[in-house]
C-alpha cells in the first residue's frame, strides 16, 4: 500500500495504518538516530519519541514532501536536542576500525582512531547546517535533490554548504 493511501487511513483515524506507517519506517529512522546518538537504548527511546510526535502531529503533515522525509526531519530535530542535553560528547570508535582489529596492526588502528576522531571532532564542530548535509551526503548517501527536500532548502543552498563544510575539512587537515 503507498504511503498516500496509509495517511489517508491515519486521517480517518484507523489506527492500524498508523502500525503500518511504524513498521514501514522504523529501521530507516532507527539507523538515523543511531548515527547520532550512538547509544542504542537512546536511539530506541528516541525512536519512540519521533513517532509519539509524529502521531500527535500527523495532521499537520501537508504532503509537500515524503513521509519519510517529514519523520526524518522529526528524527533529526530530536536528535539534535538530545545531543544538546547531554553534556558528555565522547566519539566512539568506528565500527570500520572495531571489524579491522583482526587485520591489522594495533599501531595501524591507533592510527584510524586518531583521524577518525580528528574527523569527527571536525564535523561535530562545525555549524549544525554544514554539519547535516555532511552526515546526509557522505553517511547517508542521499542526493543533492533527496537533501533539498528532507531540510527543505534549495538544492544551490545544499551545494554551497557541502562546499565550505568540505573547505572547513581541508582547513583542519592543514
């Protein structure tokens, strides 16, 4: 059933179809926050969270984009708010250099630690709406015109933003 359909029944009240919405979206929103938080049982409260809101608000929602575009926003906005409460911001370490402990040396993956968290420590630092659009372009894979839509800015916007997050990358390597 496509998403129309479902949110026709959810205005109808049909609270099935708001099941169904949950399950259609769960993982994909789930993977989000979980790239934010890092803390598995944060992301599933967070995760109740967005649909607990979005069911509240599911009125409110104009059609203008996709759903998933509207619960990620959702997704994104609480995350964000999470992460200004918590005080202690440590970066973890990589799954990428956790699966590669077998294969290389301790003093290689010493090595990815210290860039990886020099790289994060960058993102982590940069302004929220170059910030986004870093983790949306290069974690998420998402397209200049899928960002455009899911933050609602023009797709000129997307890419200069992209562009000085990157000059702001190259700056800290130097």
């Amino acid at each position: 059933m496509d998403e129309k359909e479902i949110l026709k029944r959810i205005l109808l009240g049909d609270k099935e179809a708001f099941g169904e919405l949950f399950l259609k979206h769960q993982d994909f929103i789930f993977k989000i926050i979980f790239g934010y938080v890092k803390v598995q049982e944060d992301a599933e409260d967070i995760l109740s969270d967005v649909f607990l809101k979005a069911y509240e608000k599911i009125e409110d929602f104009r059609g203008d984009s996709k759903i998933s575009s509207w619960l990620y926003r959702i997704a994104y906005n609480l995350s964000m708010n999470w992460l200004e409460r918590k005080k202690d911001r440590n970066v973890d370490i990589t799954p990428e250099i956790e699966n590669s402990v077998k294969e290389d040396s301790y003093e290689k993956i010493f090595e990815k630690a210290i860039i990886s968290k020099s790289l994060g420590n960058v993102i982590e630092g940069m302004p929220d709406k170059y910030k986004i659009i870093i983790k949306l372009y290069y974690f998420e894979e998402k397209s200049y015109d899928e960002i455009s839509e899911i933050l609602k800015i023009p797709i000129n916007t997307v890419k200069v933003h992209l562009f000085r997050a990157k000059k702001i990358i190259e700056e800290s390597i130097k």
